[in-house]
C-alpha cells in the first residue's frame, strides 16, 4: 500500500487506509484476540512516519499544505458538472496518465510528473488561478467527465473494468488461502467502497492487485530427472 502510494504522487493517504484496515481487522478478529505487541507498534510507527515524511519531501509540499489541504477542499462534482468547460482542468494530461498517473510517472509522462496536473490540484487552479494545495478528491463521476469526455469514456471504463477484475482475480485466489484471505478481506472491501469516492484510490489498488497477484504465485516444484543407470 505505502509503495502504490508513493507511486501514485498521493500524499500519505496510504496512512488513513492502514489505519482503517488495523481498526477492520481488530473488529473481525476481536479486541482480545487481536493485540500487536510492543515492539511491533514501535516498528510500524516508524515505518509509516519514514514513509509520510519520504512522500511529503518528494512532492515538496509541507505538513501545513496537507493540513490545508485536508480542510479546505471543493466537490469535484460541482467544479465539473457546473462548469462551462467541464474538461479544461485536464486538458494538459495524457491520456496514460489519467488511467494511471503511477505507471505514466514510472514510464516518465511529462504530464504525470508535472504536481499542478494532479485532478483536484487542476480544478483548484482553474477557479483560482494559483496552486493552493487544496482540492477535491477524484470522484469518479467527476474525473470521468473531465478526462474521459464523449468517445474518451472508453478508456475509463477500460481502467474499472480493469480494476474489477484484477480484485475478483486476487479474491478467487485467495479462497485457497483463508488465512491470507482474511488478512487481506478488509482492504478489498474498503477498497471497493472507496473507489467510487477517489479514482486515484483506484489506480493505487491496481497497483496493489498486481502486487498481491505476482506474491501469489503458485511455485511448482520441478522434479529432478531421474538418473539413468
């Protein structure tokens, strides 16, 4: 989660989703049942504090841009739906990048690297004119109509669909699994309801699938060839 994270340009959400995925499996499992130990605790927190302060030098933005950020934020729906020029905000970024700002960042997309093309970054700046660091998320319904407009929506519906079928892919997987699949149900689930809220949360959680999907791998053991005598 924290290198699809980083992958994506996101600013430490993975933290929120890691949190929420602890507080998940805590409620599956049962309070007394469930219980990290000590040095356990002292590993994660340093390991997510590393990864929020690597993400925040990486975007050079500080933890006041994301406090700001947090709190002062539009709907993607109304900047989009209402606007005479719906489109305008994307304009600027490739057609990669908007169905997956991480790989096009990876494959050095200009218009993947450039911070003010992220969605709710641009939807700020055409109403401002400046970058702020405020924004909405991607909601899906408003991301489409901005990047996929009219034939484009194809390729829209190219990176749901493939979104839906790498999870149905990974959980059919994991039906072999159960103890891994326990271990990962919570995050396909809050997955699944968050995808629809932020579409970058899609894209990430391809990344993750594909992840899951390569360390699942069956490894067959080759037989050792008999000896002749």
């Amino acid at each position: 989660m924290v290198i699809a994270n980083i992958a994506t340009g996101s600013k430490a959400s993975f933290v929120f989703s890691l949190f929420t995925a602890f507080l998940t499996l805590r409620d599956l499992a049962g309070l007394s049942r469930f219980k990290l130990r000590q040095q356990d605790k002292g590993t994660i927190l340093i390991f997510v504090a590393a990864a929020v302060f690597y993400a925040l030098a990486r975007l050079e933005v500080s933890i006041a841009d994301i406090a700001e950020r947090f709190f002062l934020f539009a709907d993607a729906t109304i900047l989009t739906y209402f606007s005479d020029y719906p489109t305008a905000a994307c304009e600027n970024v490739s057609t990669f990048a908007s169905m997956h700002r991480g790989w096009a960042r990876l494959a050095g997309d200009s218009s993947a690297m450039n911070i003010d093309t992220l969605f709710g970054f641009a939807l700020t700046i055409q109403e401002l004119g400046v970058n702020t660091f405020t924004g909405p998320n991607g909601r899906l319904t408003a991301y489409a109509l901005c990047n996929f407009s009219d034939e484009r929506i194809v390729y829209g519906a190219i990176v749901v669909l493939g979104y839906l079928w790498l999870m149905r892919r990974l959980f059919k997987r994991l039906l072999k699994r159960p103890t891994l699949l326990a271990l990962v149900y919570p995050f396909l689930v809050a997955s699944l309801g968050g995808g629809s809220q932020d579409f970058n949360l899609i894209m990430q959680d391809i990344t993750i699938f594909v992840m899951l999907l390569l360390a699942t791998l069956p490894i067959h053991s080759i037989p050792a060839r008999r000896q002749l005598e």
